[in-house]
C-alpha cells in the first residue's frame, strides 16, 4: 500500500502506529481506511496546522462538538465542515437534531466526554449515540486532514468515507 501524499507529511497506515492516535479512535478506526503523521503539538489548529505543513485548508476538517437541549434533556452531536466553511449550527443542524436550543460544547465538556484532546477531537471513536453530521462538501473533498483524538498528529482519510462511520448523517450543513 503505498503511503498518500498531502502537504509536508509523513503518512503512514493508522493501524501501524496506535501511539499517534487517542483510545478511542484507535477502537473506532475498524472499516476505515486512514492514515496518520505525526505533527507539532502547538501546531494542531486548522490555520497554523495548514500554514506550516502545506495543507490547503479545502482538504482540512474540522470537527466541532455541539450540546443541544430540549425540555430539560441534552444531547450531543459532532459536526463536521471543512476548514474553509462554517456550519450552520442555529439553522439546519439545530433543525436536524430537533432541539429547541443549540450551542457549542464547552472545551471541558467537549475534552471529557470523548476522551480526546481539544484541537484533536475527530468524528472517529466518539460515544456510540452520538450523531456524527457530515457536510456533503466533506464527502465530495476526496482526501481530508482530520483530528487524530490527541494534538500531536493528524489522520488523512477519502471523506466519503467518513459517512460510513455508524452514525454518520450527510448534510448541507455549511452557511450559504
């Protein structure tokens, strides 16, 4: 299998190196075909990430962690857009999820729910009841830099793949 190639990255099968992924993608990476690279930890965000390695931001995800509340109960969800677009959190996601209030998932809520690291967190390993939303923009990207669950690398997989994953919704999720 010959490695990918994007931007300034040494990628290699994800299976063959379980230290540059958290638990729980490691457990959640079964069906998926990915690749990892290590990266410098500071450089996790999407901006910074992209500037140094070469990545354009049209090939990179960002997965965000949203809590939606409706008559006293609250759920999670995780939303998945590309770098260069913003998802309509109060519009169609709220809608989809069929909660009356929407927000952001606070860093520690969002950190301690997934097991994951802030600035990692991916669409992959997290809490089997949770929606996985993923922008059509990302299915069609073909090869996307994702989150690996811990800052120090990053998991580059075809985005058709990730609406596979076993809760994975596909929608136009980006504002317009």
């Amino acid at each position: 299998m010959t490695a990918p190639v994007m931007g300034k990255l040494d990628w290699q099968p994800a299976a063959e190196v379980p230290e540059l992924l958290a638990a729980p993608v490691r457990a959640g990476l079964d069906g998926v075909t990915a690749y990892a690279a290590a990266i410098d930890a500071e450089l996790a965000d999407t901006a910074a990430f992209c500037a140094e390695y070469d990545v354009p931001m049209a090939a990179s995800a960002n997965c965000v962690i949203v809590l939606g509340k409706r008559g006293g109960e609250e759920s999670y969800a995780a939303v998945l857009v590309l770098a260069t677009d913003r998802a309509d959190v109060n519009g169609v996601i709220r809608k989809h999820l069929g909660v009356r209030k929407i927000s952001f998932a606070a860093q520690h809520d969002a950190v301690s729910t997934t097991s994951m690291e802030y600035g990692g967190i991916t669409p992959i390993g997290l809490p089997a009841d949770w929606p996985v939303l993923v922008d059509e923009a990302v299915v069609n990207a073909g090869q996307v830099v994702i989150g690996s669950g811990i800052r120090g690398s990053k998991l580059l997989v075809d985005g058709a793949e990730l609406a596979k994953l076993p809760t994975a919704t596909v929608l136009d999720l980006a504002q317009h």
